[in-house]
C-alpha cells in the first residue's frame, strides 16, 4: 500500500499539475490518500507529483491509525477516499527535495509513517 500526502498548496502550480491533483483526489493541503493496489496510471501520476507530494510505503497498524482517527463515512455509511490532516506537529523541516536537507518531498519509503503519525 502507497500513502500519498499533498504538501503544497495551490497558489502558482500549472494547469496541468491542479488537473493530476483532482484526477488523484487530493484537492487540499495536507489531504493524504492511500493507494492499496497502485497500477502503472498511479504510479505515473505520482511520478508527475512527486515535487508536490510526500509519499511511501504505510505500515498496517498506521493504516488502522488513520482509519480510527480520521476515517469519515459520508451518508450512507462508505468510507471516503481520502483523509484530512493536520500539519505535522514540530513542522516541516524543508519543503525542498534536493540539497543538503532532503525534507519530506519525493519518496519517503518507511518514513512516511513517521509523518502521518506527526499528522494525526
């Protein structure tokens, strides 16, 4: 399972970009999602975000996690495909990728658990 979080806003991104955002779900800061059987067209959208994005592979107890604190059933009673985060507690420690400081941008690996639970 990929854990997908969007980290930056909206303010200044291509058309193109805000269109990959929508078609993924994740219209919001902080919104996360969570990709169960990812096919190649996620993997080609994340690749495509992944300046935008903080993803990785979530463990099953921090899936449960999320489920039990941020889960939200809409009228009928199914869960909704994506979640609403706060901002990490102790923030952000660089938006930025590439450098010395690598931040959360790109591809997490395990560490995205660590995040998500900062995020709860």
């Amino acid at each position: 399972m990929i854990c997908v979080i969007r980290i930056k806003g909206q303010v200044g991104l291509r058309k193109d970009i805000i269109e990959t955002f929508n078609r993924i779900r994740l219209r919001r800061k902080y919104s996360c999602i969570v990709i169960e059987k990812p096919n190649e067209i996620h993997l080609g959208m994340i690749k495509k975000l992944r300046d935008f994005i903080a993803y990785g592979k979530i463990s099953e107890e921090v899936y449960k996690e999320l489920i039990k604190k941020r889960g939200i059933k809409d009228k009928k009673g199914k869960l909704k495909p994506f979640f609403r985060l706060h901002p990490p507690r102790k923030g952000i420690e660089s938006k930025k990728h590439f450098g010395v400081g690598k931040g959360v941008l790109g591809d997490n690996g395990e560490k995205i658990n660590d995040l998500i639970l900062r995020m709860l």
